[in-house]
C-alpha cells in the first residue's frame, strides 16, 4: 500500500511543475488587498471584483495579480480580460 501512495505523490509533484494542466472555469476567492478583504470570482473567462475600482473600469488590481498568478491555468479570454496596460482596451472599458 505505501508504494502506492509513493507514486501518487511522486505524480502530484510532477503535475504541480505542470500547471497548465490545470484548467480552470469558476473560482471564488478572498483577496486580501490593502485595506479591506474583496470577493473576486472568475466564471467562464469573466472575472468579477467586489472593490469599487473594478466597478467602473471592469479591473482592478486584485484580478490583475490573480491574472499573473493563474496565466498558465486560466483561458485566453481570462488571461486576456481588460488590461488597463493595453491601453485599447482599457479606452474601450472606460467608454
């Protein structure tokens, strides 16, 4: 039995230096940001942030560290959701 679960660790460890295994579709999660906690959520490529700034420009810095942290697991649209550095996109999100 211990061999077993040998391999099976030995197996998570490879896969844990593949992150691009890893798809993922929905996620919740708390961010702890500077002054208050914020709920961001990812659901088919769309991200949401519960902070006032991703109100009114469809971003903000907590997704932009999770798009960081995430990019080899997460889809195009989610990797490439409004990025205020790509400054066409971001004219486009502000109207």
């Amino acid at each position: 039995m211990h061999s077993d679960i040998i391999s099976k660790i030995e197996k998570a460890r490879q896969y844990a230096q593949q992150p691009e295994r890893i798809a993922i579709d929905s996620l919740s999660a708390t961010f702890r940001g500077g002054n208050n906690d914020h709920v961001i959520t990812i659901r088919d490529g769309a991200w949401q942030c519960d902070c006032d700034f991703f109100k009114h420009h469809s971003t903000c810095a907590h997704v932009m560290a999770m798009q960081k942290i995430l990019a080899p697991m997460l889809s195009d649209r989610a990797r490439q959701a409004v990025n205020p550095l790509d400054a066409d996109s971001f004219a486009e999100s502000l109207g």
